[in-house]
C-alpha cells in the first residue's frame, strides 16, 4: 500500500473512504456525497493526466462557486499538480499577468469566460488544456476546449496516482488592490497545520499526529454543516472548504453571484447550517440588515458559530449578531494568505485607553513581533511586526526579492513578517493594530485605519466606512473618513469624532469626512484603500 502524507489529497481520500455516504457539498442544487465527489474528482485528475498535466504543473481555477471548483482543486491535487485562484473579476491586464506569472498550463474555467481566457491565452504559451463548466450562459465553446462532464466521464475511476508528498504545493494568488497579484506557496503540510487547524478544528485534542489519524476524527465527529461566504477563488473560503472536507463534514457554498443578505439566510434555514464563516464587515452588514428586516422569517436555530477572518469584524457588528443570536459563539480570527490562522481575539483589549489595537492574541514559540529595521524580537511595550514560524510558506512564486523581505532569520529560525503592526504587551501576549503599509502619519503620530473605522462603525447612522491619509499642510497627513451612510441619514463630521473620541484617541479622530453611496471593497469584502484615498482626493462627495 502506498504511503500517506500531510497531503490534501492523500487526507482527503482517507476521510471519503471512511465517510463514503455522508454528504459532502451543497451548492444551490448541486449536491455530492463524499463517494461521489471523490470519484468524480478522480475521474477528472485522470483525465486531465491523459491530457498531459503532471506533477507540479500549474491549474487555474476560474470558476464562481460550484461543486467543480471543489471537484477541480481536488483533481490537481491528486496529481500532485498545483490548483491556481483566478479572480473572476479581473479585467485582461490582470488575467493576462496571472496565467503569465502562474507558468499556466490548463485552466478549468466556467463557459462564460471564454471570451476573456481567448484574449490572454498568449500570455501563458505553455497553456495546452482548457476544460469549460456550463454555466447557463451560450457563448460559444472552441473545439479543442474539452467539456467538464464530458471530460469526467473519459476519465478512468482508478485511483492509481503514486505516493504524494508532505512538500507538494497549495499556491494561493493574493493582492491586487496595492500591487500585482502574489503567488504564495504552502507545502502540503504547513498549510494544512497552519490554515486549516491541523484536523483538530472541531476537536478538542487538537491537531491529528499521523495522515491516517484523520479517518477517526472524521468517523467520530459530529458533521457540521459550515458555510463559507466569500467566494472560493479567496483564501478564506478556499482554507474553510478544506477544513469541512477533512473533518468529514458538510460544505454549504452560497450559488449567488453576490452577497443578499435573505438569499444566504434562505440557504442557511434550508441546509441547515451550524458554522458561518464571513470576511468582516463588508460580509456582516447585509447579513444584520436582513435578520432587522425579516423578524422570525427564518429558523435558524441550528447555526452555534459566527466567525470572521481575513478583514476588521468590529465589535459593533459583532454586537449586532449577539442581538439576532444570543447564545451563539462569535469570534473574530487574525490571518493572512501568507500567515494562516494566527489566532483569535477574545474580544479583550490591552494597553492605555484609546491604544488598545483591534484585538489581544497570546505569544507564543511561533507567534511573536518582530523590529523590522533590526530584525529582532520586540521588548515588552515596543511595537513591531507580527510574526509567525514554524508552519509558513516558502515564499512567492516567482518572486525572490519579496521573499527575501518578507520571510527572515530572527533567533536561529525563519520568520514570517505578516505586515499588521503589533505590540508586545508586558504579560507576553500581542496586540494587533493592522496593516503598517496604510499607517498614517500625522505629525509623527502613527495611527492605524483599522482601529479608526472601527471606531466609526459604532456611529448608529454608518453602514460601512474606510480610514485614508490625506495630505495636510501643518501635519504633513490627516486621518480622512470615507463612510457610506445608513439609509437617507447625513452624519456630520463633529457627531462621528464625538463617538470616535468614546473609543479611540483624540489624535486618530478624523479630521475630514467624505460621505459616499459606498465604500470601495473587493468582492472579498476587503478594502479598497487606493481607491478610497481616489475618492477623498476628489472633492466629489465633501460632507
């Protein structure tokens, strides 16, 4: 019998072979049980292999959600071949640099899109396979493009892939808003530990020790049914897919092609659903809009978690969930594309008032902050970097210069610095600020956007808001708000530095307000700030 490893593949297989007639995906009216979609998957690596991708070639993933995105990452995997995310909102420029940058030699993609992968296919001259999913749509399908459930069905069902390995890679694409996309690269292993808790994630011993393991958390365990918010092309929904498909539980995928906050409670009464996952509160907004809307429309009594990661999930709209679900477990993780899970604050602050930071997460031998300039390890009350090793990637792909910055030596190991500002508190614990590359500084002030528009969603009459630095003649920038209101309400500059002041310092409080009909974020629910600070410096939407 060949070998098992810390690899997605070889876990999954163990978990589908214990758990065969459990379901596995629900989306929209797509269902698979675990048998199901692990032949299927099978059957797709396989042919996909007669077609001449092997071992670490690159796959892009350019679907919405559905079933053959799982069934599709699935199949690279089991080929040891590397799945891709494709952001379908990328216009050509954008495509054109990840199926470059990517070295792409297949693309599994929905039919839609053809028109756009035939404008940018030049740019990957090593692109031999495209495979096209129905979507509904007409657009015509070239001839030497195979057809999903026609290449499923050419594909053999034996599953004779040859051993794995714990170093084969999960390359995640991430960024876009402040640069080009990056490729980051997880071995098998680190991922699996460091994004998606090591098998542990709904058990209370922790992490499994040995690949086989896995088969008894999957057969003893209870199958929650999860549900994912963010679209599958972002890491957040990607990791949490994977989490549900080795714990042997049920994956609940929204169909729509955006976030309306009746159809996914729709989904979740249906399913019903026990973990919902979001991305902060671009995703949380909607979601408390429709629960205020719809009193008692639906039973959601099965739903025990509300989590959050990837964005600020501020404590107003966390208060706002504790209205709807008083007895339900809301949590609120710190993590990154390049970090994974770091952690969950619980919801205590540390420090003087008005400098707590977004949250409080315990240090530890893999979790510490860094002095960037001098690369050593903070001193209690010094901030720094957060930072993480043991289970990290090995860098971008393609990119050895940002690898270089971004993953150090510090004390004898190899560290990864996520970017979010820090600080060691004299208990040993850390504090997060957020990201130190949109740190404004004002007067030599260093003031993070984050902690300021938290502040600013507990104004009653925000709905969403984003912090940017603008140019000021005496302090060099000034803390500038950029906030969609709710409903027809107008909030003044004076009435959102009153409640600000409740939370924060006085010299974060902003000092100029930009009223927009919405704040600027990624279909992922994360800000836009280039395109924020576009819009202040505008002088089009002056409160």
């Amino acid at each position: 019998m060949t070998a098992r490893h810390f690899n997605i593949a070889d876990l999954f297989e163990i978990v589908a072979d214990t758990v065969p007639e459990r379901e596995a995906i629900a989306c929209g009216d797509e269902r698979q049980t675990y048998g199901s979609l692990e032949e299927r998957a099978t059957r797709l690596a396989n042919f996909m292999r007669d077609r001449g991708v092997a071992a670490g070639d690159k796959v892009g993933l350019y679907m919405y959600n559905s079933n053959a995105y799982i069934e599709g990452m699935l199949a690279c995997f089991k080929l040891r071949a590397v799945p891709v995310n494709v952001n379908y909102r990328y216009v050509d420029e954008e495509l054109s640099y990840i199926f470059n940058n990517a070295d792409m030699v297949a693309c599994i993609h929905h039919r839609e899109f053809v028109p756009h992968i035939d404008k940018v296919r030049h740019a990957a001259p090593g692109l031999k396979l495209l495979i096209a999913v129905e979507d509904g749509s007409d657009v015509p399908i070239p001839a030497e493009t195979a057809k999903f459930e026609e290449a499923m069905a050419a594909g053999s069902p034996a599953r004779d892939f040859g051993e794995r390995s714990d170093d084969d890679l999960f390359i995640l694409y991430t960024g876009g808003t402040t640069g080009k996309p990056k490729g980051v690269m997880w071995p098998h292993k680190d991922v699996f530990y460091a994004a998606m808790g090591g098998g542990g994630h709904f058990h209370p011993a922790g992490a499994i020790q040995a690949p086989e393991d896995i088969a008894i958390r999957a057969k003893e365990g209870y199958p929650v049914s999860g549900m994912a918010l963010a679209p599958l092309m972002h890491g957040a929904c990607w990791w949490f897919a994977c989490i549900q498909l080795l714990a042997g539980c049920k994956l609940v995928l929204n169909p729509n092609r955006s976030l309306v906050g009746e159809q996914v409670w729709d989904i979740a009464a249906r399913e019903r659903v026990n973990s919902v996952t979001i991305v902060g509160d671009a995703m949380a907004m909607p979601l408390i809009d429709a629960l205020d809307a719809n009193p008692g429309r639906w039973d959601l009594s099965s739903i025990f978690t509300v989590g959050s990661g990837g964005a600020v999930f501020s404590e107003s709209r966390q208060a706002d969930f504790r209205r709807h679900f008083p007895n339900v477990m809301i949590s609120n993780s710190f993590g990154s594309s390049e970090s994974g899970q770091m952690g969950r604050t619980t919801g205590e602050r540390k420090g003087e008032a008005g400098n707590t930071g977004l949250g409080n997460v315990p240090k530890s031998e893999f979790m510490d902050v860094i002095v960037e300039e001098e690369l050593r390890f903070a001193e209690p009350g010094e901030m720094g970097i957060f930072a993480r090793s043991g289970h990290i990637p090995i860098g971008y792909y393609g990119d050895p210069e940002k690898t270089a910055r971004t993953f150090v030596m510090v004390g004898g190991k190899r560290w990864l610095l996520t970017g979010d500002s820090a600080r060691l508190e004299a208990d040993a614990s850390i504090s997060v600020f957020g990201r130190g590359s949109n740190c404004i500084n004002s007067g030599g002030e260093k003031i993070f956007p984050e902690e300021v528009e938290e502040a600013l969603k507990a104004h009653a009459d925000v709905y969403d808001a984003l912090v940017v630095a603008t140019p000021d003649e005496r302090w060099g920038e000034k803390v500038t708000a950029v906030v969609a209101a709710r409903g027809t309400t107008r909030p003044t500059l004076d009435a959102l530095q009153e409640e600000a002041r409740k939370h924060i310092a006085g010299y974060k409080v902003p000092r100029e307000l930009h009223l927009v009909p919405e704040v600027p974020r990624g279909v992922n629910g994360k800000p836009d700030y280039k395109k924020a600070r576009e819009m202040a410096l505008s002088g089009s939407y002056c409160a």
